[in-house]
C-alpha cells in the first residue's frame, strides 16, 4: 500500500526523512488530536484482499504506548449516509 494525499490533508509527516514513506495527512484541531492518512491498494493487494487474504497493520510504538487505530473504507469526511468520495 502506498499513502497518497488527498485535499483534506493539512500535513505531511516525514516529509525531510528519506528513511520514511511522507505520510500525507490530516490533524484533527480538537483534544483527541485525531492523525487520517489515505492509503491507496495496488492492483496485487487488492486482489489478494478480495480472495481473503488478512490485513496487517503494523504500528512503530518506538517503546511509547499502542495509540488506537481504526482501518476503514468510508470516507471519514462524509457523514454516514451521505455521498461519499473515492
């Protein structure tokens, strides 16, 4: 999976770390600071999710604790019910 940006994004995490992917985002202004990135299957992914294949999520915690996270399909700027984008 590759992340991608998308026009809600207002930050780019490793940005200047060739070590690292960027990881375009958006931040959340509020207490929970929420962090959203999009990530984008390619073909060979996809295919191996549409025959079952699990997916695995893997968090660097770098000894600090496990932050919850939410993998999901709808998009998190559209109201439940409401059109949603790609």
């Amino acid at each position: 999976m590759t992340p991608v940006e998308f026009p809600e994004q207002n930050v780019v995490f490793a940005k200047d770390q060739p070590e690292y992917l960027p990881l375009p985002a958006y931040v959340t202004d509020d207490s929970a600071r929420t962090v959203i990135s999009c990530w984008r299957f390619t073909w060979r992914e996809r295919l191996k999710v549409f025959f079952g294949a699990p997916l695995w999520i893997r968090s660097m915690t770098f000894g600090g604790p496990l932050q919850p996270l939410l993998p999901e399909v709808n998009r998190p700027f559209v109201k439940q019910g409401g059109k949603s984008g790609k």
